[in-house]
C-alpha cells in the first residue's frame, strides 16, 4: 500500500522548518500534505496547565515524583 496523504497536526505542525521541509519531501515523493493554519496549531500544554489551574484551587496537589501517565483522568 502506497501512503499518498500526509497529515501534520498539533503544535509541531506550527514548526516553520518542519513544514518546509515535509513540504519538500510530499512533493518530492508525489504526496499530498495538509497542515492547518499556525494560529489553527496548539497542542495540550494550555489545557494541562487549565486542568492543574483548577486542581490546585481545589486543593488537590500532588508529590514531584510522580511518573508519566498518558491515560491520567482529569
């Protein structure tokens, strides 16, 4: 299967020299690449850091060694 469309999203896809150099590549290998606007471009950390906002109003804290967990519930 022969990939033909390449999707570049969140906050790397405001990355200027990634998106000239996918840009390079898509055309070089006869592929389609869409990327939104940069203002359209965000990623998780306003969320993360809104969600913690109201976590600590609440009093909810947390010790600083904690591990990663990407399926943390907020």
């Amino acid at each position: 299967m022969k990939v033909e469309d390449i999707v570049l999203a969140g906050g790397v896809a405001c990355n200027s020299y990634l998106r000239k150099e996918l840009k390079v590549r898509a055309e070089q290998e006869q592929m389609n690449l869409f990327y939104p606007a940069p203002i359209l471009c965000t990623d998780n950390a306003a969320m993360i850091a809104c969600a913690g906002f109201y976590k600590l109003k609440k009093g909810e804290t947390s010790k600083f060694n904690l591990s990663p967990n990407p399926s943390l519930k907020l």
